[in-house]
C-alpha cells in the first residue's frame, strides 16, 4: 500500500471512529470517492493555464472566483495575465495531509517575479520610450498618452520575458471538503505565486535564471 494510500485510509477510519461517535449521519464515504487535493490542484492549475477561469472557479471554495477582472483601463494588464499564466509551472505537489474535513499541501510554483520585472522596466524605460517613438516616428514621448504608455508596458513585458527570470515559491495550500468534493479554500499567498508575488517575498536568487548573453 503506497504512502499516500495509507495516509488517506488512516484518515478516513479516524474520521469515521468520529462521526459514529458524534452520532453525525454525514457520509465519510464520499470523500474516499472523492479526488484527493493534490489532484484537485493539479486539475486547478491547468486550468488557470487554458485561462479557463469558469473551470478554475469550480475547484474554489465558498463561491469564490479567480477570475482577473481588467479595471485599469490598460490592455496591458490582459497581457501580463496571459504572460503569467503561460509562463506558469507547478514543479511540485507534496502528499496531502488530512485533518477531518479540511486538509493542507505544500506545492512549489514557479512564476515570473513581478518586482523584477518592475525594477528591470524601470531601469530600461528611456530606452524602451525611445524605440517606441522610432516605431511610430514621434519627436517626444507624451506621458499622458494611455495609449503609449500602454504599448510601451506591453513591449517591455515582451522582451522581458525573453530573459527567463522567473521565481520559486513554496506555498501550504488548504482545502475543505464540501459539496461532495475537495476545494481550495481562500489563499493570498497562492494568488501571489500565480501572478508573480510582492515585497521579494519567498524570493531565492539561487532560483533564478538567465539566458547567456543578457
């Protein structure tokens, strides 16, 4: 019998010595049927990656939704999601833990690294005005052109890219069995290793990785 067999059995026999205990007539046997979380994730995760976000939703607990909704008015921000969402990777998934109705797992994402990315589009941002206005034949660079200044974000994520600097983040991510199926319960720190986390946080440089010659 494999570990993660033996975890899951182990769990639901205690579950059940509870239930008949507590006289609560809930059915432990649909959670043996039922997928177990690190498959649930992994269903979750490719998901994201088709960016079919209806589908992810139906892993989330309590009716939440992943959905990104575009309130900046910049078409940039669709970019960068499907930027983030194509360059996405799940190096790996630990074996779940099971405590009654909720369990945990350690998963390991690999993502782009947001505050670089800012920090190296920052430092190239004359540059990137500069090609800008060349492609378009402009004098100067008008700042308050959302239009522009949209184009030029989008040119820089393009090339930014390019460069494979990406991040590893460890994150324990929980779930709760309802409605006959476990789901992911409400993470931030699971947002932010999916879109490219804040503050360095979990950030290890050994992780990071260039393309020779830039």
């Amino acid at each position: 019998m494999s570990k993660k067999t033996r975890i899951v059995v182990s769990s639901v026999l205690l579950l059940m010595t509870i239930l008949v205990l507590s006289r609560c007539d809930y059915s432990a046997k649909v959670i043996t049927s039922a997928e177990p979380p690190d498959t649930v994730f992994n269903s979750f995760i490719a998901a994201m990656k088709e960016k079919n976000f209806s589908k992810a939703d139906t892993y989330l607990a309590n009716g939440a939704t992943i959905n990104p909704q575009n309130e900046t008015g910049y078409s940039f921000f669709d970019d960068y999601v499907d930027t983030v969402l194509d360059l996405l990777e799940c190096e790996s998934v630990g074996e779940p833990e099971y405590d009654g109705t909720t369990a945990s797992l350690k998963v390991n994402l690999i993502s782009i690294d947001s505050n670089d990315f800012l920090s190296w589009s920052t430092q190239n941002l004359a540059r990137l005005e500069h090609d800008y206005m060349v492609k378009k034949n402009l004098k100067e660079f008008d700042n308050s052109d959302r239009k522009a200044v949209d184009k030029v974000m989008s040119m820089a994520l393009k090339e930014y890219v390019k460069k494979d600097v990406k991040v590893s983040r460890e994150v324990d991510v929980n779930f709760i069995f309802t409605d006959k199926s476990w789901k992911i319960n409400g993470n931030e720190d699971l947002i932010k290793a999916i879109y490219g986390g804040n503050d360095n946080e979990g950030k290890d440089k050994s992780d990071k990785t260039e393309s020779v010659g830039d």
